[in-house]
C-alpha cells in the first residue's frame, strides 16, 4: 500500500463560546496546536465534533478556518457522512472548493449492510466528485453499521476510489487483518480509530494512521514516531502511561477532550452540545492526576 495518510490525524473538536455559538477563534487555536505537536493531517468535523449538532454554515465555517490554519502543511480530511448521498454531494463539494481532496464517509444505517447498496450510494457521491477520494468510515453499532469485511472488501474493489477504510469496530484488530489481506492494490491505507484506545495492535496488524481525539495529541504523536523508528518497546509504554486517560475518554468522549484541552491552556470553555456524561468534581480529580503523571496540567481549572 502507498498511503498519502499516514501516523496521527486527529480529529478536531467543535470550540463553542460561552452562549453556545461556535468559538471561531478557539477553532483557529485548536488547529495550531495540533500543528505545533507535529500531526501528519487533521480531520473535520466528524464524530468527535459534535458534527451532527452543527449547521451546514457553522460547519463549512469551521472548515474554512481549518484550511487557512492549515495553509497546505498537512492533509485535510474533512467529514461529509449525511443521510442522503446527495448531502454527502454537497459537503464533499463545499470541501473541494477548499482544495481538499480526502472525504471520510460513513453511509447511513438507512443504506444497509450488503455490498451492492453501498456501492450504489458510494458510487454516486465519486462520480460526482470526481477529484476526491473516500475514507469508508466503518464504526460500530449503534451508532455505525458494523459492516463485515468481506462488505468491505467487494466495496472498495468496486470502487477504486474508495482508497481508505477508517476500521473501529470492535475489535477492530481481526478486521484490519483481513481488510489488508484481502485488499486490492487501489486501497491505500487502513485507519484506526477508537481513540488510539488500541493503537499498538492496529499498527502492528499495518493500520498506516490512527485518528484519535486531540487532547494527547503530542503522545500520540510520539508514539508514532517511536513505533516507525523501531523503539517499539518506547511507543509502548507512551501506550500504558496514556491508557488511563483514554479509558475515561471513552466514557467522557468530548466533554473529556475539551476539559483536558483547557487544563492544558488551548481553549477557554468547555461547553458541548452533544449528549455527554458531565464531568463531577472526583471525574475531574481523576482527570488531572492523569494529565499530572504525564506532564500535562499547566493550566488551572475555571
């Protein structure tokens, strides 16, 4: 496989000031921390952006601030999963417009699970957009559709343009194997998710990326670099130390990412719009013996 996606692509989080609106300025912040830790791309928006809360301007706004910030370092994938194919159409064109050329695409339940439907609803979306290339997006039910690998092998034979498979169901390990196994030379790459909850077994199983949240983004990074280098025996235990902290992620999802985010001075408020657990005082104590152990907290609490 020759990926142009490869190590730590983070998927940014939604900013809102305090109100409620979206935090253009914190968006700008965001994007160049990731940057300054050394990231190899950025995504926006996706899951853990809160995208389903935002409005088709809110977004496209977003993404705009995520491109001039970016200015051409890294890749940009930008988030375009909607319920018909063509809304997808149309977020993917909005990202085009940009110069982005990398769509991550999870179809929507309402598609189904078997091959021949999704080829059809894929299908469409490449050859409206014929400069892009997709990311399949395969997440795990409820929220996504636990596609078989065998679906996503006749998909991505099909349709060479498919170049990408976001792989996060669970596990998520057996699937990479087989997907790699059984690819055709148009997939490029295999993507981890889940947070980088299981990065290590996705590296070794060859996952070419991984696209956690952004709060450690600079361990991540770091462990990347280690397991590319050959210190596997350093990227794993940058993998134990940061364990912890993932595991509450999972729990805390973007409340989490925003609270560390501010404990580490990027942001200023840690509102959401998702439905997410709230973060009570032992949470937060919790949260900041992990960022102290890893040499993370330099900013006080509100």
């Amino acid at each position: 496989m020759s990926s142009d996606l490869t190590g730590i692509l983070p998927v940014l989080p939604t900013p809102f000031a305090l109100g409620g609106d979206v935090d253009r300025l914190g968006m700008a912040k965001l994007t160049k921390f990731a940057l300054a830790h050394g990231v190899h791309g950025v995504v926006f928006p996706g899951f853990a952006s809160e995208v389903e809360t935002l409005t088709g301007q809110e977004r496209a706004d977003l993404l705009k601030i995520v491109v001039a910030e970016v200015g051409g370092r890294v890749p940009i994938i930008a988030g375009a999963s909607a319920a018909t194919w063509e809304e997808v159409v149309a977020h993917g064109s909005a990202a085009a417009a940009l110069g982005i050329r990398h769509l991550m695409v999870q179809p929507p339940k309402s598609v189904g699970i078997d091959a021949p439907a999704l080829i059809d609803f894929l299908g469409k979306v490449l050859d409206a957009l014929p400069s892009i290339e997709i990311i399949l997006q395969n997440a795990p039910a409820p929220r996504g559709s636990d596609l078989s690998p065998a679906a996503i092998i006749e998909i991505i034979t099909a349709l060479p343009r498919v170049a990408y498979v976001k792989e996060e169901t669970l596990p998520a390990g057996p699937a990479i194997s087989h997907i790699i196994a059984n690819a055709p030379q148009t997939l490029k790459g295999v993507i981890g998710g889940g947070g980088a909850r299981y990065v290590l077994d996705e590296y070794a199983r060859g996952a070419t990326a991984a696209m956690p949240a952004l709060e450690i983004v600079d361990e991540h990074v770091a462990l990347t670099r280690a397991w590319n280098e050959g210190r596997r025996d350093e990227a794993r235990q940058i993998y134990v130390r940061t364990l912890p902290l993932l595991v509450l992620q999972a729990v805390y999802r973007m409340r989490l990412t925003k609270y560390v985010l501010r404990r580490r001075g990027v942001i200023e408020h840690i509102d959401v719009r998702a439905p997410t657990p709230m973060l009570d005082d032992p949470a937060c104590t919790d949260i900041d013996r992990n960022l102290s152990e890893l040499g993370l907290l330099v900013a006080e609490a509100a």
